[in-house]
C-alpha cells in the first residue's frame, strides 16, 4: 500500500493518511519511505511583508478605538452640557411659573377685597 498518491494533472501528491494534498515529501533516513517535510521558513524580508498587511490591520484598529473613544467622550461631555443647560432653563421657567402664580394670587386677592 502506497500512502502517497501523484495527481496526473496538478502535479501535486495526496497524503492518504493526512487525508490532504502535501506539499514537500523526503525520504526517511531510518526506513527509507516518504514523508512530508514542514513548510520552509520564509527569508526575512518574506516575513516582513507577510506581517506588514497585519500590522496595518493592526495600527488601523487602534487609530480607529483611539477616535472611537475620543468621539464618544465628546459627544458624552456634550449631553452633560445640554442636560445642565435644560435643568437650568427649567428652573428658570419654574420661578417664573411662580413669580406670576403668585401676582395673579396677588391680584385676585386685591378684587376680592374689592368686591367685598
């Protein structure tokens, strides 16, 4: 039995055990029969490229939660502000409320009296 198979059209070897097409195959030194050999380890400057699309991924993420955040805190002052500014126009309109409550209690005691 074979544990390795060579596609005719692809040129590409399938690994009955793994169950998946491999990529390198060596001759074992104990026994002598095939065996996949791990990916190579790419050149620096392959390394670095392939790193770079994530670190851009990476730093675009933190810019983003840094302008997120920095947005959030705004618009969370901003409501704080309004709410303050609605809490002192209400009281504002609540005295006055008053002030003429009071004048038109005033005035309807002066007709009372009048009429009595």
């Amino acid at each position: 039995h074979h544990a390795y198979a060579l596609e005719v059209n692809s040129q590409r070897v399938w690994d009955y055990a793994g169950g998946g097409y491999v990529h390198r195959l060596a001759a074992n030194d104990v026994d002598g029969k095939m065996t996949e050999l791990p990916e190579p380890e790419p050149h620096d400057a392959e390394a670095k490229a392939a790193k770079k699309p994530e670190s851009v991924v990476n730093e675009f993420n933190r810019l983003l939660s840094s302008q997120l955040d920095a947005q959030r805190q705004f618009f969370d002052e901003r409501i704080a502000r309004e709410r303050e500014a609605q809490g002192a126009i209400t009281e504002l309109a609540a005295a006055r409320l008053r002030e003429r409550q009071a004048s038109v209690e005033s005035a309807r005691g002066a007709i009372t009296a009048e009429i009595a």
